[in-house]
C-alpha cells in the first residue's frame, strides 16, 4: 500500500474517478461512502444543494484531521484560533449571477442529449462536473473575502487566505477544462446546438476574466500536486 499522501485533499476537485492519488488520499474512502448514500438516497451528487452540503461535511472532517495533526505537534488549538466550520448564506454578486446562468445552460443544453460518441459524452461530463462545482466555489471564495476583510488574528488569516486562495484555484481550472470541452464540443456538434454552445462559450470566458479580475492571485497560485 502506498503511502499517505497528509492533507492532499485539501486541494482536490473531489473527482476521484479521475485522480491518480486516489491510493494515497485519507477521504477517498470517505467519498465512496457518501457517493453510496447518495445512491441509496435517490440524490444528484452534481446538484448544487447537495455538493455544497458534501463539502461542507468534507471541510469539517479535514479540520478535524487538522486539530489532530497540530495536537501530535504540540500545538494547541483554542476559541480563539479554531478554525470555524464553513458557513453558508446568500450572496449577491456579479460573478454568481453569470455562474448560476452557466450551470443552468449547461442543463438546458445537455439534458435530453443522446449522443453516443464517447469523447463528446466525456466532454459533456466534465460540464456536468464542474458547471455545479464552480458555482458553489465562488459562493465560497465571495463569502470567505468578505471574511477575511474584518479578520484579526494572524493564524485564522493565514487559513482563511489558504483556503480562499485554494477554492478560487479550483474554481479556476474547473473553468479552464469547461471551456476546453465547450470548445471540442462545437467543433463536433450538431448545428441545432451550436446557438447555445455559443451562449455557454460567451458565458464562461466572461465569468473566468471577470473571475481574474475579482480575484487575480488565481494565475499564480499553485497546488501541491495538482498545479
């Protein structure tokens, strides 16, 4: 058995099927339980409610995966400097409104879809992936910058800022890929599509630039292991 990989999966997209440390990540196992209780349960892992509700149990497992970490090293945690589980509340914001508009033209575009060929159902479901995840992300990322604005202590900064820097990296490269897929797919598409593959292609460019805007540390920003 190989190694453990400590807290590689902070930093992840939570695709395992499509990760190459799956045998070195400590919530691989975790994430095949809860995709069976999805299963079990009749629910969409890809729905926004429900992975937003996944990552915040995910969150709360690495933070205590944290606390035990930083108790082996001596250092204690307190009120003060524990990191809070993530929080969730509406949130009014450009961004969201273009990434609400692109995970719902995903949908509507998609759908009914047929198509048998494998790269363009492969294509598709990077779509489906990550049309959802980015949504969720910039909801997190806008409420964790506003966090941060009135935080104080040094030690919940740092985290705060990792976190924000990590989830907006993720947000980002999920563009990235759709982006790449919309463009395969209107290459090889039918043209009663097209309109909308369009649409979608407008869309995403838009949300990453003005992404970059709002948040331009994500060009620079590097993941252990993923970037």
């Amino acid at each position: 058995m190989n190694e453990l990989i400590s807290s590689i999966y902070n930093y992840c997209d939570r695709w395992c099927e499509r990760c190459s440390f799956t045998d070195r990540c400590m919530v691989f196992q975790k994430e095949v339980e809860r995709n069976i209780k999805h299963i079990l349960n009749d629910e969409d892992p890809n729905d926004p409610d429900v992975f937003i509700n996944d990552v915040a149990e995910s969150l709360t497992e690495a933070l205590q995966m944290l606390s035990e970490e930083m108790n082996k090293e001596g250092i204690e945690l307190t009120e003060d400097n524990t990191p809070a589980p993530m929080e969730t509340k509406d949130i009014s914001h450009p961004l969201i409104d273009l990434a609400e508009a692109f995970f719902n033209g995903v949908r509507n575009c998609f759908s009914a879809s047929s198509e048998e060929d494998e790269d363009v159902q492969d294509q598709i479901q990077v779509l489906y992936w990550y049309a959802p995840q980015i949504l969720v992300k910039i909801k997190m990322v806008l409420f964790e910058k506003e966090k941060l604005a009135d935080q104080t202590d040094e030690f919940l900064l740092e985290i705060g800022e990792e976190q924000k820097n990590v989830n907006a990296r993720i947000a980002y490269v999920g563009m990235d890929k759709s982006l790449t897929s919309l463009q395969s797919l209107y290459a090889r598409t039918e043209d009663e599509i097209k309109d909308k593959l369009l649409t979608l292609l407008a869309t995403i460019k838009k949300l990453q630039e003005n992404f970059v805007g709002e948040f331009p540390e994500v060009l620079t920003y590097k993941r252990p292991y993923f970037d």
